[in-house]
C-alpha cells in the first residue's frame, strides 16, 4: 500500500522517550484538558516500556479529506467510527476494539503528516484494520465504502477473507467456488 511508504513531512513522529523508536500502539486515548487535547497511552513496540503524549485538537483540524468528486471536507473523528459502527453492528465486537480501531487509522492518518487524505484511503485504512477483527464486518465495510462495484468483486474480497483465515485444503479436494 502506498500510504505506508511516505515519510511523513509536517507531524513529528512519535518517539519513545526510553528507546526512541517511533513504533508503537496506542493503549488508550481520552480527553483533556476540557476536550483541547487528546491524552494517549501509548506502548512502544520495541522495548513495551509505555508512556504517555498528549495531542492538540488543532492537530485534527489542519487535515483536510478529498473525497471522491474532489470536494475538500475537514477531518471528522466522528464521521469515522460512524462508519466503522454501521460495519460492525451486531457484530460479536467489544466497543473498546472500536474505539482501538480508529485510534490505530486516525493515527496511521496524522502520521503521514499530510495536510490532505484522499477518502478512499482511510477507507483502506479501515478495512485493513476490519479485515483482522471481524470478516462480517470487513466485508460490509467493503462493500459499502471500497470500490467493489459489483458482485464478482464482492466474491473475490471473500474468497481472500476466506483464504488468509483458512489452512488451504488438502491437494486432493476441489475448489469450492
Ligand atoms: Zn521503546
């Protein structure tokens, strides 16, 4: 994916203040300071040691998304685990594993440090993520916000679903599709 392989430019990387390393996974994420800032726990993935950064709402507010006709819209947390919530509703998901999951793309976003992401790019973010936690949900999401536009393709997301879950069959048993 070619979201991964740009450096960021404008937002400094978050490194960890033991090893300063800039991977790491955020724990938990509340507000603060009256709703200005966003408090994240973080955990680095290279030593585990945990430590603590706050963010400042402004931060959100610089990133502009391009959606699809080309209209520019401001960045919205809200809009985002909206979507994630249509996906995954009645799905057997804890909503501590939501908010996880658009913590882990809102931060994927900020980290490329850009000043503008097209849609279809968080969308790919998202089912990335989906793709990991729930196959029900993934495939909703796809079929909804990815361009799967018609029902071969749906079938070719599922099958791939399937296949990365799946030991593949034994040599002497037929495809099922
Ligand atoms: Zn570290």
């Amino acid at each position: 994916m070619t979201l991964r392989a740009r450096q960021p430019i404008l937002a400094a990387p978050m490194r960890c203040p033991y090893c300063h390393d800039n991977d790491d996974k955020v724990i938990d994420s509340r507000s603060s300071d009256g709703g200005k800032a966003i408090r994240r726990r973080r955990q680095c993935n290279a030593c585990s040691k945990r430590f603590t950064t706050y963010e400042h709402i402004e931060r959100q507010a610089r990133l502009n998304v391009v959606k699809r006709d080309g209209a520019r819209v401001p960045y919205d947390r809200e809009k985002l685990a909206s979507g994630v919530q249509k996906a995954c509703y009645k799905r057997p998901i804890p909503a501590e594993e939501l908010v996880k999951l658009v913590d882990t793309v809102e931060e994927s976003l900020f980290r490329l440090g850009e000043r503008e992401v097209p849609s279809i790019d968080i969308g790919r973010l998202v089912a990335e993520q989906l793709k990991r936690l729930d196959q029900v949900a993934y495939i909703r999401f796809a079929s909804v916000y990815m361009q799967v536009r018609n029902i071969d393709d749906l079938l070719q997301e599922v099958r791939e679903v399937k296949d990365a879950h799946q030991p593949p069959p034994p040599k002497d048993q037929g495809n099922l599709f």
